[in-house]
C-alpha cells in the first residue's frame, strides 16, 4: 500500500483546506451581517431626517394659514357685522376686510358662517365674487355637522379634510371660531386643495417610503392612498376604525408601541420617534413626530427591504472581489485536480478504452506510489487474464456457433414442415365448407362472415338441400387453431351422419344423433377430462314449399329481423358433448317475408372491445342486425364486419368468429 502522504486522500485533503483558508461562508455570512446592521442604522437616521424635513415643510404653511384665518376671524369688522348681520354698512365692509386676506390664503379662499342665521359664505378664484350666503346650513344634514361640532367643540381652531358639497373635492378646512366677549358668532373658514397638499408634502419619489398624517386620534389625515384617509374626522373627532393608523398595524403590541411613541412626541414637539411594525404585512422602520401648531402628527413608514438607504456602489464592488475570490479559488482547484487527479486517471481511461475495443496489448503510464500506481498495476494484471479469457472464450464460441447453427437450421426445416402442414391443413378445411353449395342455392340471398382466429379454426358452417328443403347451421368447437381444426373434422363426420339419418326437416334429431355419435367416438379415445371436447351447434331446416322454418341449437340462437322488429329463437343451454347430456328441442315458425336470418358463433359476441374492453354483447348485436337488417346482403356483411372492428379497436381477437346469414325468397 503507498504512503498516505503521497495518496490521493491526502491530495484531497490538500485541496479542501486550500479551499476552506478563503472560508467563504462564515466571510459571506459576517458580511451580510454588517449590512444589514449598516441598513438598519442608516435607515433609522433616513427616517428621522425625512420625518423632519416634512414636519417643517408642513407646519411653514399652515401654521401660516392657520394665522391668517385667526386675524380673520379676530377681525373688528367681521365681529361688528355679526353682531348686525342686517346692516349693510358692517356688511359691506366685513367682505371688503375678508378680500383683503383672500388674496394672501394660499388657496385664494375664505368662507364664514353667522351661528345666527346659518348662512354660509364663500369666495374663491374660481366663482363669481357673491356677498349673497350661497346657502344655509342645515343642524339635520351630515355634511353641515362639521359647523355644529366646531361651534360646540371647547378648542376654537382645528383643521379638517373634509369633502365639500359645493366645491366638489376634497379641501383642507381650517376652523376658527369667531368671538367676542366669550359669545361665539361664527366660524371663519379656508381650504387648501387635499390633492395639492398630498403632492406637496406626503407624496414622494422614494421607493419604499410612505409618509403619512395622522390627529391625536390616531385618524389619518394624509396619506398617498387618498382612499384611506379619515375625512371629516378633524371636525366631528372621530373617524372610521379602518381609517386609522391602528387599524393597519397587525398585532395589540405595535399598537400599544405607537401609543407610547404619540404620547412620548406629544411631550417633546420637534422630536422623532422611532419604533418598528409590520405595514401593510411588511416589517416597517415608523418614526413619528408631534406638528404642535396642528396637534397633528407626522408619520412616516420606511421599509428597509426595498427603500434605497446605502448607496450600491461598494456594495457592487465588494460583491465582485467575492466573486473574484470565488474565481481563483475555482482557478486553484481545477488546476490541483487536473494535475494531481485527473490526468494519470485519463492515461488510464486510455488503457481501457483500447482494451474494450479489443487491443489486449496496451501500454499503461509507469505505476506511482500512491493508490493510482496500484491501480495501474491491477489493470495490468486484469488486461493480461482478460486476454486469456477472451481467446478461450473464442474458441468455445466458435465451438458453440457452429453446433448452435445446425441447431437452427434443423428447427427452421422443422418450422417450415409444420407451417406448410398448417397451411394445407387450412386449404383442406376451406375445401370443406360448402360454399358452393350455398352460392348455388341461395346466390345473393346470403353471406357467410368467417374470420378463424389462428390459420385454421374451431369453428366451420354446414349446408345440405335437397329441392325446395335444406338445412344450414353453424358450428363452434372448443378451443381453435390446430386442435379446433381437428376437433371440426369429428363434428362434420358427426353431424353428416346425423343429416343422413334423420334427414333435413328434423333439426333437434340431428343435434342429438350428433351428439351421441361424438360422445361414442371421444368414450374410445380415452381423453384426458381436462382436453375441452364440447362444441356449439345451431341448425336451421327451411322448407320454401311450406314456408316453413324449424331451428334447434346448442347455446347457438338464431336471429331474425325484417328491419322493423328482431327476434331470437334461442338454443338448448347445453352443448354437445358437455359433461351433462342435453336435451334439444326445435322451435318452428312461418317465414317471415323480407327478413334476414343470422346464426352466430360466440367469438362474435364475446369479443371484448370499447374503452373498458367489455364484450360486444347480445344487446349490442341485436342493435346492430336491426339496423342494417333491409340492406342487401353483401352491404350486411361489411357493415357487421366493421362494426366489430370499431368496437374491437386495439383488442386482439379472443376467438374463431362465424356469422351465417340468409334470407327466404
């Protein structure tokens, strides 16, 4: 056995530590680490800042607004023209103090509303300028409760999105109660457009980041989804459960974090509060700050996973030294192989290839040390016995051919012998059947559909007349093929002696002669009882003059149809030779003009076929000679023909098949 040093384990081994020094997978590992540590950090920081930047950009212009509309509602001109909202002197100068300020409201709106008369005024831009109420409000309507609830609310300001009526879209109401020596007289009103107050300050560009708005209720006031915001919360204080922030976190515990955060930035304006939820079903950075002036709080959700907070250029190229890495080490390894491994196993794969293909006389690589130097050397070894074997095996081969060729030839001859033997044997059978004599009686009036199983059959017909009178049957032997056939010869000596007998009007004596000359031949035969002798018969003995016909079978019926009605005559239940002497009976009836006539052997019927390889079936049978039953005869035959083929589809055929078929003119 070579040293382990110089073995190809311990090349092996020199391989792997050479690849485990790069330790690729803890340095992988560590490294996903600290990045995602380094998201984390940067992340929380990206939300504070962003939190900040639109809390400034928010509280700027309304807080601005929100003075505006207050020195409005202060005002001494609105104050004296609510007191006497019927002279026309404190009228005309309140709506000439309110255009004054209209012009400064980023929305270029105002409106008032007297507690008195309920009239609700407006001006904007877009309306024709009107010192007339455009309309009255109304304590019983839904859309006048913003009113009632701010009159009634202890502040004397909020804020409120809230769909106008008039307007026809969605504004930012800001609400100041108009008073004088503590009597409330109305309340001073502007907007801003929601949609523009979205596109200004909660919509953005950043992938993965969603700002939102939300009152001391937890309603949202602003969101990118417009579909979710609380409106007419800020006037009437309450909002819809599916309309607050709560109601999107997904467990009793992130909701209980963000109370604690409100409550923590309601105590320290200007400050940003971070905690983590799962939004909208993805785990979210949410920092959170109070907006005093509003009472509001600005929100806003950053999802580490898709928000760009580090910039991908080192990361690009950590991952391409990684890469670079993976590519020398892959380098490294190969070339080890390759040298150590792999070629002195190709100069062996070499040997072998030249020894499968017949080269005993191979020259193998000097043999080493280690395991693939013994191995060398068995091959060696091998190579030499191989040769020796196979020359051995020659000879026996040659040997073996020679005898096992005059072995074949022998069996061919034989085969021959018995497929010619076959072969005459079915000439000999054909030459039995009288279709001669059928054709010069009945002529066209008949078809004969017999389809043998093998090359020759068990099953044969039979037709003997004598004038106007003759007898036609059928006849099916157990098994087919070569013992059927032989079994065919027995019942046509059987059933000529029976017709020579009892004659041709006399069907059941002929199947019980019949049946008592078999049984008397196969008694002195001494048959084994498991060889099956029995067969089936069916006759028919037609007398033109009477118009007349008699039948007996043996488990053979006879059919009859006209094209408008079938019938079946059916046979004995036991066949001839069966192990129970039967008893057979014949059944007469008129001739039925314009009908067909049909003895058919059991292969017909019991031929499987159809999706669940079932037998055709009597049922099916009779169907089928009802339908064609008027056709001319020859039609019948390939109708029928084709129909058991359809139906036998890929099914072999189980068995000798014989239709006999006539009709009586």
């Amino acid at each position: 056995m070579a040293d382990w040093g110089h073995g190809i384990r311990a090349k092996s081994t020199i391989a792997l530590l050479l690849a485990c020094l790069v330790a690729l997978v803890p340095a992988v590992f560590i490294g996903l680490q600290m990045v995602e540590r380094i998201r984390d950090h940067f992340g929380e920081a990206y939300a504070r800042n962003f939190t900040e930047l639109h809390g400034e950009r928010i509280l700027g212009p309304l807080a601005r607004e929100l003075a505006l509309t207050r020195r409005l509602a202060n005002s001494v001109a609105m104050r004296e023209w609510l007191h006497d909202e019927d002279n026309e002197v404190l009228h005309a100068r309140a709506f000439r103090e309110a255009e004054s300020f209209r012009q400064d409201f980023l929305g270029r709106s105002y409106s008032f509303v007297s507690s008195h008369g309920l009239a609700y005024y407006y001006n904007d831009d877009a309306t024709p300028y009107s010192e007339a109420p455009r309309y009255l409000l109304d304590p019983d309507k839904p859309d006048d409760a913003w009113f009632f609830s701010t009159m009634r609310a202890e502040a004397t300001q909020n804020l409120n999105p809230n769909p106008d009526r008039w307007l026809q879209k969605i504004m930012v109401w800001i609400n100041v109660v108009i008073e004088d020596g503590g009597e409330r007289l109305g309340v001073a009103s502007t907007g801003v457009d929601l949609s523009t107050f979205i596109q200004s300050f909660v919509r953005t560009s950043e992938t993965g980041v969603t700002p939102m708005i939300i009152d001391a209720a937890g309603a949202i006031q602003a969101h990118p989804d417009s579909a979710r915001i609380a409106l007419g919360s800020g006037a009437t204080g309450a909002a819809a459960e599916a309309a607050t922030l709560n109601s999107l976190l997904s467990s009793p515990e992130e909701r209980s974090a963000l109370a604690d955060a409100m409550q923590r930035a309601t105590a320290t304006p200007g400050q940003v509060q971070v905690f983590e939820a799962v939004l909208d079903g993805r785990r979210q950075l949410l920092a959170l700050t109070y907006l005093d002036a509003l009472r509001w709080y600005m929100v806003t959700a950053v999802d580490l996973n898709t928000a760009q907070i580090i910039e991908g250029g080192w990361l690009k190229a950590a991952l391409g030294a990684l890469v670079a890495v993976a590519v020398l080490l892959l380098g490294a390894f190969t070339f080890a192989v390759d040298r150590l491994l792999l070629r002195p196993l190709h100069g062996l794969h070499q040997s072998a290839t030249a020894l499968a293909e017949g080269h005993y006389d191979v020259t193998l690589p000097p043999p080493g040390r280690d395991e693939l130097g013994d191995l060398n050397r068995a091959f060696e070894r091998m190579a030499k016995q191989i040769k020796t074997h196979t020359e051995e095996l020659e000879e026996k081969v040659r040997t073996r051919t020679q005898a096992l060729s005059e072995t074949n030839a022998a069996m061919a001859e034989a085969q021959k012998k018995i497929g010619d033997s076959i072969q005459y044997a079915s000439l000999i059978q054909r030459a039995l059947l009288p279709d001669n004599q059928l054709t010069g009686q009945l002529g066209e009036h008949h078809f004969v559909l017999w389809r043998p199983r093998d090359v020759v059959g068990g099953d044969f017909y039979l037709f003997r007349a004598d004038g106007e009178q003759y007898l036609a049957g059928v006849v099916d032997c157990a098994g087919h093929g070569v013992p059927g056939a032989l079994m065919t010869m027995l019942a046509r000596a059987a059933l000529d002696d029976a017709m020579s007998r009892h004659g041709l009007d006399a069907p059941a004596a002929v199947l019980t002669q019949a049946d008592t000359t078999l049984r008397g031949m196969l008694d002195q035969s001494a048959l084994p009882r498991a060889i099956a002798t029995n067969m089936d018969a069916g006759l028919v003995s037609v007398d033109r003059t009477k118009g007349r016909l008699r039948f007996a079978g043996a488990k053979i019926s006879l059919y009859w149809s006209d094209g408008k009605e079938i019938g079946e005559l059916p046979g004995a239940r036991r066949a001839l030779c069966d192990r129970r002497v039967g008893s057979y009976h014949q059944e007469e009836m008129s001739l039925v003009p314009e009908a067909t006539y049909y003895l058919v052997t059991d292969g017909f019927l019991d031929q499987a076929g159809g999706e669940l390889g079932f037998g055709f079936g009597n049922s099916r049978l009779k169907n089928l000679l009802l339908e064609h039953a008027r056709l001319p005869m020859d039609e019948q035959a390939a109708a029928l023909d084709d129909a058991l083929e359809r139906y036998r589809g890929a099914h072999p055929q189980r068995d000798d098949i014989t239709i006999l078929s006539f009709r009586i003119h």
